[in-house]
C-alpha cells in the first residue's frame, strides 16, 4: 500500500468516526438571578423576581421601622447587607406565609424575612414577623461594655414585648385594645396582669402570636404604660440593658424598677389605674367603636329559647339560631310581638352615643322590627331590611382599620 492511499483511508475512517459521535448538548443558559432591591436607607435588602413586589416590601419595611424608632425614641442601627426580605410567589396558591429568624452568615449574623405570597399574609403576622427581628439590633445597641454587640443581637426578646410594640404601630390597634381590655377589666374577665409575664418565652420558639387576642390586646396596653414613662426615666434602655444581660423581666421587676412599685400588690394597683385611663381613651363621642359594631352584629342574631323567644328552630335536634331575615316567618306568633319589643330596646341602647352612622344602622333595623309588628308587605320588609343592611356594611367598612402590606 503506498502512501498517499494509506493517508486517504485514515482521513475517511476518521471523517466517519466524526459524523458518528454525536454533537454535544449546548449549555443551558444559567437561571436569571433574583432581583435585588435596596431601601434608600439602605438597612434593607429585598430579593425577588416580581420587581413590583419586591418595591412594596421595601416600602413596607420602611413604613413598619419608621414606626417602630418614634416609639424607641431612637433610630435603629442596622449594617449593610444584614437585614433580607426574600419574596417569592406561588401561583398555584392564594394564602400567604411569613417567617423570620436570625442566621449566621461568616462572621456576621443577619436577619432573613421570609414571604411568600404577600398579598395573602395577615398584616399582624407580617408586622410581628419583621419587628421581631427589628427589635433584635435595638438590642444589641445595649451599652454594656461587658457585652459584645455580636453576642447580645444573638438574645431573643420575650414575645409579650415584640408583639406589644406591635399592637402599638397604628393607631387603631391601639384603640380597639384599650377597649377590649377596659371592656374585659370592667367585667372582672381581664387575666392578672402578672399571668402576662408568663410569656416570656423567645419570640422565635415557636410561640403563636395568633393565638389568644386577649393576650395580644393586653401585650399592646403593656407596651403603651411603658411608654407613657417619662423618657429622663429610661425606661427602655433599662429594659434594654436587662434582656441584653440574658435576664428575664418579671412583674416584680418592672414593677420596682419603672414605677418604683415595693409590691406585685403595687404594681397590679398601678394597672388597675392604667386600665381607668383607658376609658378617657375609648370614648369619643359620635364615633363609633369596634366593641359596639361587634355587639350591634351579634344582636342581629337571636337564639331561640331567650328573649322572648321560644325553641323553634331546631336542626337535627339542635338549636339553630334566627338572623333578622328569618324573623319574618315568625310575625303572626303571639309571642313575637314582646320579643320584637325586647330585641328594639337592646338595639337602642347599643347606639347611645355611636353618631350617626351607627345609629342610621340601628334604626334601619328598628323601622324593619316595627314593619314585622304592623300590616305590610313583604317587598316592603325586604326593602327596609335591604336598606339597613346596607346602612350596616357602611358602618363595618368605617370602623374597619388595618395597616400592614
């Protein structure tokens, strides 16, 4: 074999082993990266895909600590890059999750707030989720010099202090706990205020802040008597110092150390005094109150066996309860006349002093009651039941205030 046909058969071997291997896969292209986004002043980070979303959460962190520094009397101090607010959405889904913690990152620690589906995130729970971690780096601004900043963000806050600056964010949560708890107090089923140092579990230990609205409304009025503490006493700095050091807050404590309280009798004293003022607070004339609007709903209901009214609805053998709708099956009984009488004088009594859009819904259902009592049509009971619906939608609306994402 010569030369030149040796070297023509090793190039055709060679070119059919090319054409047999195949060609190599392209490399996929490398997922695009979150979008980031940074507060203007600069203390929060918001990573993301949905840009729109990400910019309401800065907002909103923004909002929430320009909230939280009035009520600290100081600004809060947080590095660069140690505080992330990471958004995700999930389509398939509509309710909302948050969660928050604090996490070693090298030698720094940084907090990390965790939301998916914002829109569907209760706005207390988002409130608590981001303070809880705000307040972390108010405390590692303790000025104990046998503490290290490092160490001291690292100390988790009892949950009735996070969640007590949180009920005092708006005006409005404010408001509807000084009712609640006066309401609670002037009846005697107000828990002690003692029991609430009970909770002083970390606000990071799994401790539901959801579950017991008492407990909640009475964390906020806490925080607000602390508050109310002149601020050449100190009051928070003393708190601050205090759980900086690892040491727990308790009824004799703050009793002693803010208010100068010899006793737990004292101080409980002290409460009770608190707890008078809070009437001064919840009465504005002609405005109607949260309490009131879920008490006139409540009376919009009846239940067969009270008021007048014998047991007749029954489901299963069960008592069902009467809306004002079902009334009307019931207007040629001869008890109906008295219980129609009783139920319109509960209803007066609940618009003293409400203004006048709790009493235009009052006496929508007062006309409705009257017509039930008296010959008329049922396009006209339909028409006077109607408008006083509406008259109470209006008022629901009104007296409805939230603050959150």
């Amino acid at each position: 074999m010569n030369e030149s046909r040796a070297r023509r058969i090793v190039l055709m071997v060679w070119l059919v082993a090319a054409t047999a291997v195949p060609a190599p896969e392209p490399i996929p292209a490398d997922p695009p990266l979150p979008a980031s986004i940074r507060s203007d002043s600069g203390r929060f980070t918001v990573v993301g895909r949905d840009s729109a979303q990400s910019f309401l959460l800065v907002r909103w962190a923004e909002t929430v600590a320009g909230r939280v520094e009035p009520l600290l009397n100081e600004p809060l101090v947080i590095p660069a890059d140690q505080f992330v607010i990471a958004c995700q959405l999930e389509t398939n889904r509509v309710d909302g999750r948050i969660s928050a913690m604090l996490e070693p990152y090298g030698s720094r620690w940084v907090s990390r707030v965790r939301v998916m589906n914002p829109d569907g995130v209760d706005p207390f729970f988002a409130d608590h989720a981001l303070c809880g971690q705000l307040l972390r780096w108010w405390l590692a601004g303790a000025t104990n010099p046998a503490l290290s900043r490092a160490a001291v963000v690292t100390h988790a806050l009892p949950e009735w202090f996070v969640t007590g600056m949180v009920e005092n964010l708006t005006r409005e949560r404010k408001a509807a706990n000084s009712e609640r708890c006066y309401r609670a107090w002037e009846s005697g089923t107000l828990p002690p205020i003692r029991s609430l140092f009970g909770t002083n579990a970390p606000v990071d230990k799994g401790y539901d802040p959801g579950t017991n609205g008492m407990e909640r409304a009475q964390a906020g009025l806490m925080v607000g008597w602390i508050l109310q503490v002149p601020r050449s006493a100190g009051a928070l700095t003393r708190l601050r110092e205090r759980w900086a050091s690892g040491l727990p807050v308790t009824a004799e404590w703050i009793g002693q150390v803010l208010w100068g309280y010899e006793t737990v009798g004292d101080f409980t004293d002290g409460w009770d005094r608190w707890m008078e003022r809070q009437k001064r607070m919840i009465y504005r004339p002609g405005t109607p109150t949260r309490m009131a609007v879920e008490s006139l709903r409540a009376e919009l209901w009846s239940m067969p066996g009270l008021q007048g009214m014998p047991a007749v609805e029954k489901t299963g053998g069960l008592v069902r309860p009467v809306n004002m709708a079902d009334l009307a099956r019931y207007r040629k009984e001869p008890w109906f006349e008295g219980f129609a009488r009783n139920k319109a004088m509960r209803l007066q009594l609940l618009m003293l002093g409400q203004g006048p859009v709790f009493e235009k819904a009052v006496r929508g259902y007062l006309d409705y009651l009257e017509a039930l009592t008296r010959w008329t049509t049922r396009g006209r009971l339909e028409r006077l039941l109607k408008e006083a619906d509406v008259a109470m939608t209006e008022l629901e609306r009104i007296t409805d205030g939230s603050s959150g994402l």
